[in-house]
C-alpha cells in the first residue's frame, strides 16, 4: 500500500548541450566566494574546469580552489573541505564532477557552520543539521549517483573501515545542477558502465521491496527497460548523444527521492557495497555489481512475486508453462547476462577483497530492515564468500 | 533525441490519510489573512470544509470566503477572486477542491498584483507575470488535473467560447498541497472515472509525439498500466484506498512537468475537448474522452511507430503475424474497451454538442504543431463530426 508521505525536491535543472550557459544566472543569485570543488584533475583535461573558471571570472567572483575530492571522498578531506570553507568565508559550493564530488559538497556545506564532528554528528549518531546550510551548486560530468538532486551524502572513514552515507533533507539538496551529457563523453568506459549499474542498482534497491504494487513499482520498470536500451547502446558507442543524456536523465529519476515515496526500500546491496568499498576503496558501481547477484539469489525466494514480476516487466521472460521460480531465475539470468555483456566487475575478490577481509567488511554492513529478508550476519558473510 | 531543458519543481506535498495535518506547518510560514476558495459547497458536506476551518482558526488566521468556483472556471469568477483578494489583502490563497479550484487559484495569485487585464494578459495575449504573485497552498479533493503540482491554470470566457490554459512558470506553483486519498471518497463516480480519463490524457498528450526513445517514454508506459490497473479496482471498489492513493499518486505524477522534459509534445485532445467545454460546459476529463479516439485513429498513420509501441506495451498486444497498422489498430480497440469498461462518454453530442455548435468549436480549437500530424480546420471538424 502507498503509505504516507512528504515530498519536496526544489533542485533546479539545467539540462541538455549548451546548459553550462545557465552557470551564469545561478551564480548571480549567491555572495562573491565561490568554493570550487574538484577530482583529480580531469575536468582540467577536458576543458570543463576552463569554461567554469571563464564564467566565475566573468561573474567577478573570488575564485576558492578545492581540489583533490577522491572517488570516496574521505572524512579528512571533508575537515579540510570545511577548514577551506570557513578560512575564506565562502557564499557557494560549486561542485564539478561526479557523484563523489557532489556528495563530498554537501557533507562540506552542513559542516561549516556546525561546531560539532560532522563524522560523528552525521554519520555515526546519524542527526540533521541544526546550523546554517552554505548553498551547493553542481556542474555533473559523470552519472551514476543520482546526487545531483537528492540529499545523499557518503563518506569514508578509512582509520575506522566504514563507508556511510548520510541522506540529508531538501535544504541540502543541490540548489541548481547542470547536467551536459557531453561532459560524460570523456570518461573511461569503466567509469561509464561503473555509473550505468549504479543506477540500475539504485533502481532495484527500491523495486525489491513491499509486496504491493505502488505507481513507483511501474515507473521503475520503466526506468530500468530504458536504461538496459540505452546502455547496450553507450557501450559499443560511448559518443552516442541520444543514449548518454538518456542515461544521465535516467540517473537523476533514479534517485531524486520521488519513486520512493510511500513504500518500502532495501538498500542491503549499498550496504554490502559500501563496506566492500570502505576495505577496497573500490569503484562503488563495481562493488554494488559484484555483490548483487549472490544477494538477489539469496532473497529470492522471500520476494519471489517481485522477481517474477522482474523477470516479464523488464526483462521479457514468458511465463508460459514455467513455475514461478524459474521465471523469476531466469530474470536474474538475463541481467547476468546483460552485467556480462557490459563487462561489470562481477567478483568483490577482483577488486581486491581477500578472504581475510571477508569478516571485518560483514562488520561494516549496516543490516537494514526494508527488503525481503532481513539478513543476519550469518546471511551477510555467506553472500559476501559468494561473491568471492 | 532528448532536448534541452531547465526542470524544478519545489511544490511540497503531503501525502496520505493524516496529511492534513501538515497544514498547520504550512500555516504558520504565511501572513495572517487566508483567502479560502472552494467550490459548490461538496467540502460542506463531507466534513473537510470543518476540518480546514478549525486548522485556520488554530492557528489565528482570518478567513476570507471565496466559494463558488465552477469545474469550469469563468473570467468573470476571476475577477470577483481579484477583487476579494485585494479588498483583503490576503497573504495566501488557500484552494480546497480538485483542479478547477486549483486552477482559479493560481490564475488569481497572478492578477492581485497586475494592473492589466489578467484574460488579456496570459490568456490571449500569452504573456507571462511581472508581478508579485501571491502564494497558493492546495488541499486537493479530486484527482485528475495534475494542478496541486504544476503552473497550470485554464479559465473558460463564455462571452468568447474560449477556454484558455496558461502554463505558468514555477513560481506560481502551489508551495504546498495536501494529497489525502480519503477526500476523494465521496465523490460521484462519473466525476472520479472523469478524473481518470484526464490523467490518462495527460500521458497520452506527452506520449504520443515524437519518433523518439526517451526514458520519459518508458516512464509514461509504467503510468499507463499502473492507472489502468488501479481504474479498474476502484471502479469495482471505489473505497479501496491502496487504487485511489495509487491513481492519486499517477496523476501527479503525469502532469508535474517532468515527463514532458527534452521531448515534444502533443496537446491536440486538450485543445479539441477544451472548445467543446467552452461551448457545452461539460465535464472536462469527458470532453477529451469524447474526442480521443477519434483524434487518434486520424493520427495514426502518422506515428504509427508510437502507436504501435502503445500497444505492445501499454495493452500487451502481442506482435505476431500482424501489420503494424493492426497492432496499432488493436492498441486502440484495447484502449476503447477500457474506457467503455469505465463509462467514459464517447460522443460529444452526450456532452451537448450539436451539430449547429461544431463550426464554432472548431474556430475555437488552438491549431499546435507538436503531434504526429498539424491539424488544418478541416481536420478538426473531420475529427468533431466523427466524435458525435
């Protein structure tokens, strides 16, 4: 059933081929320092960091360099992203980048003016932000996350081994994104197919959950056949326009809070994910990828009406003369198949997990109550030696 | 392909059957004068009208009546809602009812402040506001519209057979609307299978355009078959509330704006069944159920792709051994079945169109470009004459 809900998501997109030209009327709207938050250097290569400083430049703003956001951005490197913030007073947080950038911005912005740990006040004893919010802005060059307009916010404490993340409310939502699907075209396609089963991921961490059979449950059936078609096609040609901003929009449907609205929700493959990532410092698509399968074998006979309703909605399998059981594995076989057939990461052991590690990362697993089966740790260290 | 686009939404909403308790919240964001606008009194019997009351008076408001909006609402309602408005002062306008009530109540956020013709204005002239506008705040009692989320406003002009809508930018948005499925319960069920059809428009409006692939066609195929599927149990059942949250649910999510983003749309059914209801004054969601099949089997050979593609997977046409014409064909034979099913009215002249009326309506229909076919007048009297 619909269960009771709010919703509101006030980010304001730009999107399409020319939307960097939107940068300029946004940035009108906030004070003169800007804090410009980045990766490792790629947007320098392609150009996207020139056109951006071109624009600050334009728009007379004092120009805060914050570079260095790692894939999983760590709890050092928020200290010194807030340390940076407050230092220089800055009036705006421009991300440019990827999910992590855009995560790692938003920590940053409910950090500054809290007096507080923000690793212990947000992620460890899991409270809202009581203090000033500093605004986020995002230009998005990689897709996946769906953080350009929602409140998520992971972070990695390596010293502690744990990968958390923190969904904050709407007033931390990015107020304004650009989305230029032409800014993906440069990514490796690693990063790419990475991206493509976060979504996907994303997608199902909402669809398995609830027997019932909300408005979300159908549109999210339609998100994920379009996105299956358009990443067969990103993937033999990465420069197809059509398919990448598909896929990009995709991406923002996925996770900007609104299929979720009033029902149930998993998130145990985030979960084991996230642990896998905070031992491996792993590509987190590819640590979602290679979990989800032992997982999704793992439930499903709890789940089995929605894996068979998986298996003929988005994946065409006909029910003619089958149990419901081998429907619903044959579901799970063709996106096997489909994740093959992208050249997903499909073994946390090439990632670079151990054996050794296989107990502390169970440790690390937040065990949720939203799916089909509630997993015990018993559960957790099986998948994971699955997924070996 | 997907265009380029700008999106936001911030309206908020609160959904479910305690959502009414919110709107103290949202109360105490506004000045202290409340221009309550509702219709022909349904609120006074089914005991909402007493509940919003008390939630004002607790929380210190002044009330200002403003009852009497019309499922069509007419200019000159308009300008007694200006007018009321103004003699008050009022700091919000607060619209109990389904869209007309909704509707009126943007179209007089819009006017308070502007010093020309508001019909004039944005209805003929297409102008957009360089006012203040005053916020509108929505409880929603009847589903269909889509206008607690988006900037939607017809007026109807009797002394002109026009009936105009303008789409207003988000700033007219409501800031909040209340979405409770129970308010829904006592209404007629030709109102309520009206209000599905309207929704089902909504899709279709959007759907059938463009040879495109976007994920919003995808999307739009998951709102068909969950509305299609929620109809017909509260048609059985008009008390189940888990198929009216649902159809609540669906509606707004049709027309909040999003799915339309980055591709064309159509808009022509709108267009045709609105002249109808400027010269009959019908129901709205019946005079587009009047026209639709006419108006599609006329487009047809000109997005036969879409067409075909809207039965295989809004109907579950099988494919084999067929033409696309008749899979298309057979698309539109399932759609008719359904709406028979309901009881929807198939012929304008049930609404009260004659056959003296149809030059008229047709001078009245806006010729828009985004279809699969451009309409001359010819067509359109084609298509009115076939829908009597």
């Amino acid at each position: 059933m619909l269960g009771n809900f709010t919703y509101c998501n006030p980010t304001r997109l730009y999107f399409g081929e020319d939307s960097l030209q939107f940068l300029k009327g946004e940035l009108a709207k906030y004070g003169p320092v800007v804090q410009l938050i980045y990766g490792g250097g790629s947007i320098k290569k392609n150009g996207i960091y020139d056109q951006v400083i071109a624009i600050l430049a334009d728009c007379g703003k004092t120009v805060v360099e914050d570079a260095g956001v790692m894939p999983n951005p760590t709890v050092e490197k928020l200290y010194e992203g807030v340390k940076i913030a407050r230092e220089n007073k800055v009036d705006l947080l421009l991300a440019v980048g990827g999910g992590s950038v855009c995560d790692y911005a938003k920590a940053v912005s409910v950090s500054i003016r809290c007096e507080e740990d923000p690793w212990e006040k947000y992620y460890l004893r899991e409270e809202e932000p009581d203090c000033e919010i500093v605004p986020v802005g995002c230009v998005l060059t990689m897709v996946g996350t769906g953080s350009e307009m929602n409140g998520g916010a992971v972070i990695t404490n390596h010293a502690q081994k744990r990968k958390i993340g923190h969904v904050f409310g709407d007033e931390v939502f990015p107020k304004f994104t650009i989305l230029n699907p032409l800014f993906t075209y440069t990514l490796p396609k690693y990063q790419m197919v990475a991206g493509i089963y976060d979504i996907f991921s994303h997608i199902s961490e909402q669809y398995f959950s609830g027997e019932d059979d909300n408005t979300s449950d159908y549109v999210m059936e339609g998100l994920y056949r379009s996105l299956v078609h358009s990443s067969r096609i990103a993937f033999r040609d990465p420069e197809n326009y059509e398919a990448r901003s598909n896929i990009m929009w995709t991406a923002t449907w996925a996770l900007n809070t609104m299929v979720a609205k009033g029902k149930a929700t998993d998130w145990m493959v985030h979960m084991l994910g996230q642990s896998v990532g905070a031992y491996t410092d792993a590509t987190h698509g590819m640590t979602l990828a290679a979990v989800s399968l032992p997982y999704y074998r793992h439930i499903l006979p709890y789940g089995l009406k929605k894996f068979v309703r998986f298996a003929q909605n988005v994946w065409g399998v006909s029910p003619e003369g089958k149990t419901d059981e081998a429907i619903a594995k044959e579901g799970l076989a063709a996106m096997e198949a489909w994740m093959r057939e992208l050249g997903l990461v499909m073994k946390i052991s090439d990632l670079g997990a151990t054996k050794e590690m296989l107990e502390g990362i169970a440790d690390g697993v937040f065990l949720l109550s939203g799916g089909y089966k509630q997993l015990s740790r018993e559960d957790v260290l099986q998948i994971l030696r699955e997924s070996m």
